[in-house]
C-alpha cells in the first residue's frame, strides 16, 4: 500500500526507475534551499546556528525525505534568537 505523498517505486533488474529519483533529488533541492534560506534570515537578525544543514541521515533510505537539522548552539545563541523570536514587544 502506498501512502499519499510518497512516489511509487517501481524497480526492473534492480534499478529504480527515474521518476522517484528525480523526486528525490527535488526533495534534496527544496531541502537545500530551505536551510539556505532560513540561513539568511537568521543572519539578518544576527544569528548563526552553526550546524544548521541538511540531515544527512534523512536521505538514506531509498527514497529520502530530508529533515533539516537545526543543531546545537551556545547559550547566548540561543537566547539571542529566542529574543528575536518573541520580536520586539517582548522587550517592553
């Protein structure tokens, strides 16, 4: 049974045919513009979250669907972007 969203995976001689493999490599794209994107919206606000990429565990199975790992950070990273979070009202 296939479940929504999920490409049928159809193989011959053991190779997976083309369409899931263009889909994933899609998943990769959207999930690398992502992290470049969130990447720069942090930065605007004077936050880096150092391990911030595309989780690399994610896409191993055969067809991946990539996580964006955030990762850790040190204590006033975090408490910068918690403020940044809350925006500037919280400040008042």
């Amino acid at each position: 049974m296939r479940r929504s969203g999920y490409p049928a995976v159809t193989r011959r001689g053991g190779v997976v045919l083309m369409a899931a493999v263009v889909r994933s490599a899609d998943r990769l794209r959207t999930a690398e513009e992502a992290v470049a994107r969130l990447g720069d919206a942090l930065a605007a606000v004077s936050v880096k979250l150092p391990s911030l990429g595309v989780d690399v565990v994610s896409l191993a199975s055969e067809v991946p669907y990539p996580l964006i790992e955030l990762g850790r950070c040190n204590v006033d990273t975090a408490l910068r972007l918690a403020a940044v979070l809350r925006g500037p009202e919280a400040d008042e």
